[in-house]
C-alpha cells in the first residue's frame, strides 16, 4: 500500500513538474554540496550487536580491541537545473550523490580461549534523481528566502568487506559483496539566498530527506585462508542470531546473503535488509541564473 501510495504521488508530482516546465521561461543551474547525517540502520545495528557481545565477554575476563565505527556523517552533493515560473515558483529537476564509508576493527581476547577479530568496510553510495517545487520570496532584494520540496528515486550500493580471524588455530575468512537496491523517496528544505552579482548567487540550505531502500540484492565471493573460495548470490537477509561460539546465549543481529530466507531454531526475526537512508543535510552552494 505504501509502494503505491509512493508510485501515485510520483506520477501526479511528475504531470505538475510537465506542466510546470512548459510554462517556463528562464532557468537557473543551482551546484551544491553538504554534509550530514543518515539514519543507515541495520548495519548499525549489527556492528551494535557485535560491540554489545564483546563487552559481555568482557564482563566475563576478556579484553576488548578496537571499537565500531557508525555509519552516519558524510558528505553530499548535487547538481540541479531550476526552471523559473511566475509568483516566485520553480520547479527544479536534479541528479545527487550520496556516500558514506568508515572502516571498524574490533575484537576481544580471551584468557586460556583464543582471540577473535572483525573488520568491517562498508561503503554505501546513492545517486538520486530528484524533482522538487521552489518558492523564492519576491523583491529585488540582495538576500532572499526559498523553500521547497519533491519526490527522488533513488540508486543504492553497497560493497562490502567483512573479515574474520581467529586463533588458536589461526585461521580468517574474508566475504567481499557488491548489492544494490532502488526505490522512492521524498525531501524538503528551506535556505537563504544572497544575490551579490545580477546573474550569480550563493547560498544556504537545510534539507530533510526520507527515503528507506528494503529490497538489496547482489553477489559476494568467500575466502578463507584455507584456500577455498565460494561466489553467491541472491539476497541480503537480516535476522537475530543466538550466540554459540561464545557460550553467553545472548541474541544479536546477523546478515546473509543468500537466495533463501535463513531459518533454524538459533534464527528469529528475519527480513530482507534494510538501508535507511534518511536524514538531514547542511548544504551551500552556488545558483548561475540564465
């Protein structure tokens, strides 16, 4: 119901951007970038997990290593033309990109046990295409408000590097994935503009944005240091997971690429992954009016 919710608002918004540009009589070029956070959630939730289990050792004799590193600032751009309509409207159509990467190293050592370690290297890129309705304030003014919000589809990827090692005896495995997902999502956002030449103009913005990716697929190939190697795809799934390997019981989140969902009787909660990509933005820039 949502996903067509979504797909109709899409429609009715894209007949107005049409209609909007037909009447059109100049445009402008509106280059931005920004920094901001994103809400990301289930690989924060596992990298999460993982951090909550070592300290449960811990608890227990163990020493911890390392620490995990959140998925959550980053740097942004885009680039837009805006096409100007009467009363102070435009309608702006624009291509983004979105990137958030941070490598975590962490482990525990324990006494009499062995070591156990994990390196994760997400890197999570997206490329909206984006429609939006402007309002500029009238006046011929140097300094100007606008607000204005849209509809985007997003472009998701995420490759991956998750390593294991562990010893005695000393032994790592190593996934390597590349998965991608696409979807809806929807912004607004508001700024002051400052006019210092008739035809150029800086500003800056705020922005919100929307928009949760829950549909990833892809391929991942396996190492270990073994020598084997094993390639699959399908699927990311998330799920909870009760520990075994240490003994606590505990449960933690878990992911898996795979063409079947996961099942067993240590599995509950299972779902296909989900990257939220939702947040809120700084954002300067520069306007070139034509």
């Amino acid at each position: 119901m949502k996903r067509k919710l979504a797909i109709l608002t899409t429609i009715i918004f894209v007949l107005f951007t049409l209609t909007g540009i037909s009447q059109a009589k100049d445009f402008s070029l509106k280059l931005t970038g920004g920094y901001g956070t994103m809400t990301v959630g289930d690989y924060n939730s596992l990298g999460g997990d993982f951090e909550a289990l070592f300290d449960v050792l811990v608890a227990a004799g163990a020493t911890k290593q390392g620490e995990f590193k959140s998925l959550k600032w980053g740097f942004e751009g885009e680039g837009e033309i805006i096409f100007k309509l009467p009363a102070g409207l435009g309608i702006g159509i624009g291509v983004g990109y979105i990137q958030r990467s941070n490598e975590s190293d962490l482990g525990v050592s324990i006494p009499l046990v062995g070591e156990f370690s994990l390196n994760m290297q997400p890197d999570l890129t997206a490329i909206p295409i984006n429609l939006s309705a402007y309002y500029f304030t009238p006046g011929a003014v140097p300094l100007k408000l606008f607000v204005y919000g849209g509809v985007g589809y997003y472009f998701g990827k995420i490759n991956h590097i998750f390593r294991v090692d562990m010893s005695p005896p000393a032994y790592w495995n190593q996934n390597e994935g590349d998965i991608k997902d696409q979807g809806f999502g929807f912004h607004g956002g508001a700024g002051l503009e400052f006019s210092f030449v008739p035809k150029v103009s800086f500003f800056i913005e705020g922005r919100a944005r929307y928009c949760k990716l829950k549909s990833w697929e892809g391929s991942e190939t396996s190492l270990d240091s073994l020598g084997a190697t094993y390639s699959h795809s399908g699927t990311l799934w998330y799920f909870e997971a009760q520990d075994t390997s240490f003994g606590t019981g505990q449960w933690f989140t878990a992911l898996a690429l795979s063409d079947t969902q996961p099942t067993g009787a240590d599995i509950r909660n299972v779902r296909k992954y989900e990257a939220d990509l939702s947040g809120f933005i700084v954002r300067v820039g520069i306007r070139i009016k034509f």
